[in-house]
C-alpha cells in the first residue's frame, strides 16, 4: 500500500483509481493474512 500512497501524492494516479487499487489491496492483505494464519495451525486428524 506504500507505493499506492506515493502514486497517489505524487499525482500520477486519479483519486478514483487509487481508492479501487487500495480497496483490492486491502482485500488481498486479508486473504493473505488469513491463508498464513491457516497454514500456521496445527494439523488435527480426526478418526
């Protein structure tokens, strides 16, 4: 999200498309986030 904040006071991107490219960004860090704490649990096995 550091290059987007730059991008964005350095006026090369809208406003607009600086809120949508930030907007899937944050998503994307949640996915991560939650597909790393995953992998991080241990493994149960049920019988």
């Amino acid at each position: 999200m550091y290059w987007l904040e730059l991008l964005i006071k350095s006026e090369y991107l809208e406003e607009r498309v600086f809120n949508s490219l930030n907007e899937d960004a944050v998503e994307l860090m949640k996915l991560l986030t939650a597909s790393i704490k995953t992998a991080r649990k241990p493994l149960t096995i049920n019988h």
